[in-house]
C-alpha cells in the first residue's frame, strides 16, 4: 500500500468492548488487528503532502498542514488546545463557518482511566473515538456543555484536582488498575460547585448537563506491552519495521519500539505486510 498517514481509525466492538483498527493509507484502510503478532514494515519516502491544501510542504505544522494553512485554519489555532481561550465571541474567530460546526456545539466534560485518573473534554460525537485516541482503560461522561469554551472553562476547574494529561509513557507500558470513575464523580464534583454555579450564571441554567451514564470499558488489541519505551521517528529513520505487538491509543507497538501515528499525518508512505 502506498499513500499519506491519516490518524488510525478506530471502532469498539459492544459484546467484548475490544478496540478494532484500521490505518489509513491514502485512499486504503489497512486492517491492523490481523496484523498483530506479524511482521510489518512502513517507509517514508520523504514527501509530505498538506492535510487540507495538498500541497507538498518540507515540514508539517498542527499535525500534517503545511505553514500557510496551519496560520490560517481555525483547527490549527491556539484554542484548539486550549479551548478556554476560544474568541469566537469577540468575532475574530479565522473560520466562524468552521466554528459553527466544531466548537459552538455540544461537548462533553469526561473523567478516564488513561495513565491514572484524567479529566477532559470532547465533542458531543466523539465518544469513544477520543478515549481510544488516548489509551484509556475506562471512560465516563460527567457533563454536556453548551459549546467548546464552557468545556474548557468546566475542565480547567476539574484539572485543579485531578491531571488533564496523559503520560503516554505509561499508559503504553500496561494497563492501569481499575478506578472507580462514578465515585470520583462524586467525589469532585462537589469541590467545583461553586465554579459550576458561576458558569451557570454567565452561560445560562441550561449551559452545564449534568449526566449520569454508564462507564465504559475498553480493551485493547495488545500481546506485550513494552517495558522500556523506544520511540520510531519517521523525520529520523525512514523505515520503520519489527513484528507487531499490539495498538494502544494513536501508538502502533512493534518489537522493535512504539510509533505514534497521529505525529505523522500527511507523511507519504509505503506499508508492507
């Protein structure tokens, strides 16, 4: 197969809650699952070909857009990463049609399992995509915000008392023990009650949601898990190949080290299986 990196595609099977994957390559999707405990080799064949313009860019911003797209599209902003800082109110968003779709619509604020306990957010359609992106063991929604900003505001209160990070290091190197999610709910979110009330009153009564949903578990395709983590960087060695160990996360783990996906979007390569 011959073709750009997109991030792995990912879907969890209902009756064993097990993570199915499939990796991107141009117009194919390779099946990853099958893979896994054979040997696979991907080459980078030095182009990178922009995420949203297509053009070839000798390096890539914002994961996979070329220079002039990453200072000009709204998901390369700042406020992607930190959403608390969205200025779509003031009128200065780069793409308020873009706006509109992505970040003034429903999100959830979330607690999982990842490398330990971790709060986040996402958008209202992107559960449980975004607790595979991350590696978490376990995920359970606490609230449904309005829009992204009120998300963002929502978790940085929660980010005082729990991590809104994940160490991928550890999450890579095995699964975490079990953590109650439901009675660390209960247990934090008294402590922000008071921001709560303020962003209802700023946002109106109807901003903040707040849920009470089943928790999800989730299991990945894995048969050893590292114990010492060496990472692949396509930028450093073109040809990344060992036998398949297992897929955690955006991280395809091989015999020979792990590699992050999602930090190599647009590379053009050629994957062999």
């Amino acid at each position: 197969m011959h073709g750009t990196l997109s991030k792995m595609k990912s879907s969890l099977c209902p009756e064993s809650s097990t993570v199915d994957y499939q990796l991107p390559v141009g117009e194919s999707l390779l099946a990853l699952n099958p893979l896994i405990g054979k040997p696979l080799k991907m080459t980078f064949t030095g182009n990178i070909f922009c995420d949203a313009c297509g053009k070839k860019t000798k390096k890539s911003y914002s994961q996979g857009h070329c220079f002039p797209c990453m200072k000009k599209l709204a998901r390369c902003d700042m406020c992607i990463m930190k959403p608390e800082t969205c200025h779509y109110d003031a009128g200065t968003c780069r793409e308020p049609e873009w706006g509109d779709s992505f970040c003034m619509v429903p999100h959830y604020v979330y607690l999982s399992n990842t490398s330990g306990l971790k709060v986040g957010i996402t958008r209202h359609t992107q559960l449980p995509t975004r607790w595979i992106d991350q590696g978490a063991t376990q995920g359970l929604p606490i609230f449904k915000v309005k829009t992204r900003k009120l998300s963002g505001l929502v978790e940085i209160a929660l980010a005082q008392l729990v991590a809104d990070k994940t160490n991928w290091r550890a999450m890579l190197k095995g699964d975490n023990k079990d953590i109650d999610l439901v009675a660390e709910a209960k247990r934090l979110i008294p402590e922000v009650e008071a921001k709560l009330e303020e962003l209802t009153g700023t946002f109106g009564s109807d901003a903040i949601e707040r849920l009470d949903e089943d928790l999800v578990n989730i299991s990945y395709p894995v048969t050893q898990h590292p114990t010492k983590i060496s990472s692949h960087n396509f930028d450093k060695e073109p040809v990344v190949e060992g036998t398949l160990l297992g897929i955690k996360g955006q991280y395809l783990m091989f015999d020979t080290g792990v590699i992050n996906i999602r930090k190599f979007t647009s590379y053009e390569i050629t994957v062999d299986a």
